[in-house]
C-alpha cells in the first residue's frame, strides 16, 4: 500500500495538473471560434497540417496548448507517485473550473443538481485516499504481453471508428464516430504517460535531463528503451488524438461530445490501470462509487463544457 504522505502528494500535483488542462481547454475553445479552419481529413494531411499551422498562429489558441504541456510535467510526477488508477479519476475535477467559468463569464445558472454534482466531486479525492491504492510499480518486462494485447484492440477499435465516421460524412454521427477515434488516442497518451514515469522512477533519470528520453533508445538498455517509448507513444498519441477530438467539435454538438470524450478519459487509462499495470485498492467498493460519482458528474456538467465555446461569440455580441 501507497504511504498516505506520497498519496497526498500525488493528488495534490494532480489537482495542479487539471488546472492546467482545463484552463488549457477553455483557451483552445476559445480560439476555435476566432475565424480557425475547419480540420477536414478527406482533404488529406495536408490539409489537415495547414489547419494545424493557422491553430498555432492564434494568440488564444496556442497559449492554451502550451498551458496543456506544462501541466503534463506535474502529471507525469503524480502518476508515478499514484498511478493511473488515482489520477485519472481526479482529472474530472476540471469540471468544476469550467462551471466557474461559464457560470462568472455566461452568467449561466447554476441548478441545486449541479451544486450537488459539484460538492460529490471534491469528495472523490477522499474516497480515492480511503480506498488504499496499492504498489503503484510497474514491471518493466511482465507488463509488455497484456499491453500489446490492450493496444491491439482498443487500437482496432478506434481505426474502425475513423473508418465508419468516413462512411458518414456528412451526417450527424460523423463527429461521434471521430470522437470515439480521438477518445481512444487520447487513452493512449494517458497510458504511456504512465509507463513514461514508471520507466523514470525505475531508470533514476531526472525529468528534466530530456535527452536521455527525448533518445532513450541509444542508450541500449531496457528502461531507456521504455523511456523513449513512453515518451514518444504518449507525443504521438496526443498528437493524433487532439486531431480527431478538436474535428469532432468542429463538426458536432458539443453537449453531446464532451461527456462521451470525458467517459473515454476515464474508462480506458482505468482499465488499463487494472488489467495491464495490475494496480488495485484495498476497498473497491470506495474505487467504484468514486468512478460513479465522477461519470454521473460528468454527464450533468457536461452542458457548462458545451456552453464555454459560446464565450467568444458572447463577448462579440456585447460589444
């Protein structure tokens, strides 16, 4: 069992993580509405580069994708301090900045429902604590068979996915089929972030010495060979999936998205978690009625998620 000194820390970092991530997220929203082009895949890669390059040009936009780098760095600490299985959960508790958000910019209202999914949320991180994570070490060599097999799947799942939103393009279900494509990418970056800072705690290597991840693979031995996989699996990941999801709401209802792509979030790192790092608690009872709490808090602020992409059109409109 995790000492509760290291689990405090863990959450704590992980608290600053979502910060970043969801401050990150209403920034990125925000310049989607100033004028970028849409990402259109059926135009080819370069196109889609194009779209990429006209993102980074954008004050807005690109201050919140360099906000959501940063946040990675207290991530990656706290899932080698916890684990996947404590961290992901908490990252729902985002939820409540961008409620603060549209509630303080929009004047959305918010229901006794939503105050009730809010106060449930800043108990998880309790439930979690009182649930006794485990050793949260992962086995460098054990782990390599129940991973690829993981991968496999969920891999063909979302190459499925994008190949079905092709087939309905134009139709309403298009954003939801690139979206459960984005989702998955973005479970993989979570789950090479953890096997990033398992790989970093078992080779000793300080976060910031970045060559010897950046090109762990010529060092030539098994942990800096982990190092560059986790590194690179959790970049390409990433890169791959804010594609997809940033499409996704380009194309679809953002109350519809949100939840589904905040579900993802959750359910895959989690069962990885379990089934490929063998993590476990000594009270799943608490686990699961915390992941309870998170998903139904999920769906019923979901709506504040949706309404943030109407801050930049608001603010237009006052003037």
């Amino acid at each position: 069992m995790v000492e509760i000194g290291t689990i405090i820390l863990g959450i704590s970092l992980a608290l600053i993580a979502t910060f970043c991530f969801n401050l990150a997220f209403i920034l990125q929203k925000k310049g989607l509405t100033q004028g970028l082009p849409e990402i259109n895949f059926e135009e080819g890669i370069k196109s889609v580069f194009k779209s990429f390059v006209a993102f980074f040009q954008n004050k807005t936009w690109i201050t919140g994708f360099i906000l959501g780098i940063l946040g990675w760095f207290p991530y990656i600490i706290s899932t080698g301090l916890v684990g996947i299985l404590v961290v992901q959960p908490l990252m729902s508790l985002g939820l409540i900045i961008l409620v603060i958000a549209a509630h303080r910019v929009l004047r959305e209202k918010v229901t006794i429902l939503e105050i009730i999914a809010i106060i449930l949320l800043g108990i998880v991180p309790i439930l979690v604590t009182s649930a006794g994570i485990s050793d949260v070490n992962i086995n460098l060599y054990s782990f390599v068979g129940p991973l690829i097999i993981f991968l496999g799947i969920t891999l063909s799942i979302g190459f499925l996915c994008f190949i079905i939103s092709k087939r309905k393009r134009k139709t309403p279900s298009e954003a939801l089929f690139i979206l459960f494509a984005g989702g998955i990418f973005y479970a993989f970056g979570l789950i090479f972030t953890n096997i990033l800072a398992q790989a970093i705690a078992d080779s000793h290597v300080f976060l910031l010495y970045f060559w010897e991840i950046l090109f762990g693979i010529f060092w030539l031995d098994y942990y800096h060979l982990w190092l560059f996989l986790g590194f690179w699996g959790m970049v390409i990941s990433n890169i791959i999936s804010i594609t997809f999801y940033q499409s996704a709401f380009q194309k679809g209802k953002a109350l519809i998205m949100y939840p589904i792509l905040n579900s993802f979030i959750l359910i895959i790192p989690i069962l990885a978690g379990l089934f490929v790092f063998n993590q476990g608690f000594m009270n799943y009872p608490l686990f699961f009625i915390a992941i309870f709490i998170v998903l139904m808090s999920n769906i019923s602020l979901s709506k504040f998620q949706a309404k943030i992409e109407t801050i930049e059109v608001s603010k237009k409109s006052e003037k």
